[in-house]
C-alpha cells in the first residue's frame, strides 16, 4: 500500500523549546493512522507540524510532494483538513456558515457546495436541523460534529483528527467514531487521528504510534499495538 | 420648532459624514484590534487625489469611482508594506506608526497641493429646498444618501458573498480561517483597502461643506472616534447609529446649549468619548470582548 503522508525526522518548536525531537510516520492510502500517548508526549504538536502551524524542520511529503516548506492556507489547499483540539469553530457564524467556509477553496461551484452540503448533513442531521443557528450555541457534541463536517466539506485526502472524543458523552463519542469509520470505508479520506482513548483509537485504525516526549517509542499495526505489554499496562489499563 | 428640525437635518448630514469614517475606523479595529490614526488623512488624501482628477475635467461620478480605486489600492499597499512588518509589534509602536502615517499624509499633501484652502464640488444640486420652513441643503440629503448606500453595500458584501464570509471569518478566528484556505494575510489588507474606500467617501462628502485642506479631516476624525466608541468599536451597525447620534447631538448642542456655540461643538465629542469610556465601555452595540487567560 502506498502512502498518503510520509514523515521523516520531523522536529517542532514552540519558541526555543523543543517538542518533536525527529519523528517517522506515515499514513497509508485510504487508511488510519493513530497517534497515542499521554498529555505533554507531542501528539498535538505532530498535527500541527503537518500542516504548518509550528515552526518545524523534516521531510514531510503528501502524496510525494514535499509540503515542509508550504503555508498553512496552501497545505489545506492541497487537500489537508484539520479538526483541532477545541474544535476552532466560527461561534459568530451560523451553522451553514461555518460548513460553507469549509468548502472556500472551492466556493465558486454552488452545486458541488450544495451537494456536500447534503453530503454531510446526511451523515449528521441534526446540523440540518440547526443551520441557521449561531454555531457558538451548539452542544458540545455538536459541535465536533460540526468540525469534522466542516472538514469533510473541503473534500480531503487527508483528514487530521485531534482528540475527536475530547469532552464528549460516551454515546456521542461511540456516534462520531462510527460516523468516521464509515467516511473512511465508503469515501476512502485518510486519517491521521490523534487519541488519548487509546482503546477506542486503536479500534478504527491500522496503524499507530506510541508517542512519549516527543518520541516515537512504538509503532506498527494497531493489532500489535494493542498486544504490546508497555501500551497495555499504560495507557489501555488491563 | 422649525430651527430644532433644521438642525437635525444637518446634524443628520454632517453625521453620515462620522459614520463613514468611524465605520472604516471599525473595519480595521475588527479585524487587527487597532485604531488607525490616520485613518482621516488618508481620507484627506483620497479626497485630493478627486480634487486632481475633477481639476483635469474628468466628470464627477467617473472621478469618484477613480478615487475609490486608487485608495482601495492604497490601502491595500499600505497593510502589505508598512503595517505588516510592525505587525506583531508592541502596540505602542504601531500607534507610532499610525501617526508617523497621519504626519506622513499630511505633509506629504502639504507639499504637493499647498495649504491654500481649496473649494470642493459637490455632485448635487445647489439651489435649496424647503420643506414647509425647512430649509434643506440637497448636498447633506445627497450625503445622507450616499452614505446609506455604501452601508448598504458593505452590509451587502459582509452577509452575502464569500469573501465578505471569509473575511469575517478571519477577523474572528484567524487560526480556523487558515485551516479552511482562507489566506488570512490577504484579508487583513482587503480590510485596509475597503476601509481606505469607505474614508474616500466620508472626505468627498465633507469637503464641499468645510472646503479642503491638508488639515480638514482633524476635527472630522475626533467626531468618528467618539461615532465609533459610543455605537461600539465592534460593532459597524453601531459606528453608524453612533455616527448619527453625534452629529445631530453636536448641532443640537451648539444651537441650544449658549456657552458652546460653534467653538466649543469638538468638546461634545470628546464629553461623549469620555463619558462612554467611564459608563459603559463597550459603546450601545459593542460587545464585550471576554477571553481565557
């Protein structure tokens, strides 16, 4: 299998501190890659170096094409969405709004906005029912909702997930994973998913990494990974 | 009665004036968080630039469309060349870039077009109308108009189309806005660039009923701060009810209170500036701005 993403040596800087010390991953064509690891260990960080929000040195090819020198805006114009901790949502803006943005490298076709419009509101209705709301007042659930739809409207080849189940009610949670799963299998969009519910991450993906301090310490298929003694003990808890 | 309506009226004229100039005030305010100084000499220039064009013949509307387009580019070259590499400057020295700015434009019009105080033409008609006892200038109605329509426009170009969305999208969250492709950087000079137009307008507007000179916009600016402050720097809807409300406050003032005539009309402003800044901080439409620290 090709791969969509490659990484080689990636480093990270906030400031003079660093906090990627040389990474190697990759995401495969049409498959999911998770990164594991506790709070502090770089996970985030390694999605934003990706796409260009931290200062960063490394190989880092999509596609094969080298993006480690491209600006954020051209990376998402490549086919890179982002679904950041925290969700990043337009609270001014309405529900429509904020999907309409989502799809601003390609606003000018109207009926290919339209029909990703109905794309994404099939895969989560209740956003139909809240369009024209103030995006700000959605649950918190809904919101991520919102965000990953709002990536999905930019048509992707790669989607970058971090922390999707971040502060949400098991059930949604179970909702939105199984929602992803489904976009992965019938729209073949890679994914680069960060966790700390390792269960649940280890669950959708292929392939994972263990991140600790900015580190790879271990990677390869999801299956092995959750057999390994040091991710089991540690972060699955059995 | 009628002297009460006569100087709403040009209170109404004179405050359309104060609500262009405090809405480009609040353009750039909403999208970087900075008041630009020289916002009123650039407008001081733009209306120059009409001046040169009208002075060589060129019919008014044409000459006026011209000025916007040449400041709409001004103001898109002055984010791009000087404002953005103080950007992630301490604000003080912005502040001393915007004045360097505002001394910059003044002189520089100093130089080219003399202080000689210069009449300006105004595209309406000049003989006036009266309704019932009310003596109506058709400049100020003119004005009004004019002012309205470019609101209407802007409001237009905010809500309906997708760069009007992706500009809003970038002065609320510049981080989620590059995430979407929105190239935020470009935004911030489109934003300079309308809020230079916009300017050109409110100088077309006020030079025919204060005549034009390098040092016209000073007082005008005065007015659009306390506009912008008492409507709610972020909020343009407010820029312009405040824009209004001080105009007409200001020749409601200056006709009925006695001790303030027509010398004293900017210490209205600066009461009203002062009096929001200690009543109610973020202006009648202003919202507060809350953040996590």
């Amino acid at each position: 299998m090709s791969a969509i993403l490659e990484v080689k040596g990636l480093e990270a800087w906030y400031g003079l501190t660093k906090a990627l010390h040389g990474i190697d991953f990759e995401v495969a064509e049409g498959g999911i890659t998770a990164v594991l690891g506790a709070n502090g260990a770089g996970k985030t960080t390694t999605l934003r170096a990706v796409c260009g929000m931290v200062k960063r040195q490394g190989e880092i090819r999509l596609g094969g094409q080298r993006i480690d020198g491209k600006a954020t805006e051209d990376i998402v114009r490549l086919g890179v969405a982002h679904v950041v901790e925290g969700r990043g949502t337009f609270t001014a803006l309405t529900v429509e709004e904020n999907l309409q943005l989502g799809a601003y490298t390609n606003l000018g076709d109207k009926r290919k906005v339209q029909e990703d419009l109905e794309r994404v509101y099939r895969y989560f209705p209740v956003l139909e029912e809240r369009r024209r709301q103030q995006a700000g007042t959605l649950s918190g659930g809904q919101q991520q909702m919102l965000a990953i739809s709002r990536a999905l409207m930019l048509r992707p080849r790669l989607l970058l997930l971090d922390e999707p189940s971040f502060g949400l009610a098991p059930l949604t949670s179970q909702e939105i994973f199984g929602i992803m799963r489904t976009i992965n299998e019938e729209e073949h969009v890679s994914m680069l998913l960060v966790e700390q519910n390792a269960q649940t991450a280890l669950d959708l993906a292929d392939t994972a990494y263990l991140l600790e301090t900015g580190t790879v310490v271990v990677s390869g298929d999801a299956e092995r990974i959750r057999d390994n003694d040091v991710v089991r003990r540690s972060y699955l808890g059995y | 009665m009628d002297v009460f309506l006569q100087q709403v009226v040009s209170g109404l004229a004179a405050g359309g004036i104060y609500a262009s100039l405090a809405l480009a005030l609040v353009m750039i305010y909403q999208s970087t968080e900075h008041i630009n100084l020289a916002q009123g000499e650039m407008a001081m220039f733009s209306t120059y630039i009409a001046w040169t064009l009208i002075d060589a013949g060129i019919p008014y509307w044409i000459a006026f469309v011209a000025t916007l387009v040449i400041s709409f580019i001004g103001g898109v070259l002055i984010e791009r060349l000087i404002i953005r590499p103080v950007e992630n400057a301490p604000v003080l020295s912005l502040v001393i870039v915007f004045i360097g700015l505002l001394v910059i434009f003044n002189s520089l019009a100093g130089w080219i077009f003399t202080y000689t105080i210069k009449p300006f033409p105004s595209p309406f008609p000049e003989s006036p109308i009266s309704v019932g006892n009310v003596v109506l200038s058709p400049h100020s109605l003119g004005a009004i108009g004019v002012t309205l329509l470019i609101l209407l426009l802007l409001f237009g170009f905010f809500r309906y189309t997708s760069l009007g969305l992706a500009m809003r999208a970038a002065a609320q969250n510049p981080v989620s806005a590059r995430l979407v492709g929105i190239r935020v950087a470009w935004m911030l000079a489109l934003g300079w660039g309308l809020a230079a137009a916009v300017g050109a307008v409110a100088g077309m507007m006020v030079a025919p009923v204060i005549f034009l000179d390098p040092n016209m916009m000073g007082g005008v600016l005065i007015y659009a701060f306390a506009a912008a402050l008492f409507g709610g720097i972020t909020s343009p809807g407010g820029a312009v009810f405040g824009g209004f409300t001080i105009g007409v406050v200001e020749a409601l003032a200056g006709t009925y209170v006695p001790f303030i005539g027509s010398e004293l009309k900017l210490l209205v402003a600066l009461v009203i500036i002062v009096g929001t800044l200690l009543i109610k901080p973020t202006g009648v439409f202003g919202k507060a701005v809350v953040s996590r620290v």
